[in-house]
C-alpha cells in the first residue's frame, strides 16, 4: 500500500534530503504527522520546525494497570551542529507540556546510508 507524504523544500539539497529521510523514517514507524503551521504563529516558536510528529506510547505499572498517552515531538535537522546552533534551537523551540525537542545532527556526505543511520539512531 502506497503511503503519501506531504514534503515542502526547505534549506541546502543536503538539509532537504535528511527532512524527507526523517519523515520517511517516522512514516515507517507509524507516527502521527502534525500540522506545524500553528506554531509558527505561536510567540514562543519563531519558526517552523523540520519535523512535527505524535508518538503514542504505552506503559504498564506495577499492577499490570495500563496508560496510554503520546508525545508531540519537534525533531530539528542541524547540519554539522555546534553548541550555538543547538542553543538556538532549543530556544527557539522551548518545550510546553507534553512536547519533546529533538535535534538530530547529520554529517556533510554524500552517502544516503550514512544520512539514514545518523537520524535513525536519534528518533524517538
């Protein structure tokens, strides 16, 4: 069955590729996508983010009781990341309840395996 996502050019061939191999990723996962638009308007995100994502999880107690719930997750791609741009972005991206900040680095190559590995092992 053929899955369909909605993928907007943003940034250096390089940057844009790793977006859609993190969506790819999380579609294969089975996240929810979210809309990213409303927190752009939001004072407290100036910005879009790359990727915006519902992960529901799943727990069990002590007492076998089960909760179920998720967690919204803002997954930034940063190209050779250094300590100003991570600040950056977490500022930027400050986390409200229930949110998580994700900042995945990915290396200058020209190796699609690469890329993959390097944000497959920083998804939630």
């Amino acid at each position: 069955m053929a899955q369909t996502i909605v993928h907007q050019v943003h940034g250096d061939h390089l940057h844009d590729l790793a977006i859609y191999l993190t969506e790819r990723a999380c579609l294969e996962r089975g996240y929810t996508f979210l809309n990213k638009k409303p927190l752009a308007d939001k004072a407290i995100y100036p910005g879009i983010p790359d990727v915006y994502v519902r992960v529901p999880w799943r727990r069990t107690s002590e007492r076998g009781q089960a909760t179920r719930g998720y967690t919204d997750y803002i997954l930034e791609i940063e190209t050779n990341p250094t300590s100003e741009s991570i600040l950056k972005k977490q500022s930027q991206f400050s986390s409200p309840a229930n949110h998580e900040l994700v900042i995945i680095g990915i290396p200058q190559t020209d190796r699609i395996e690469i890329l993959q590995t390097c944000i497959e092992v920083r998804l939630p």
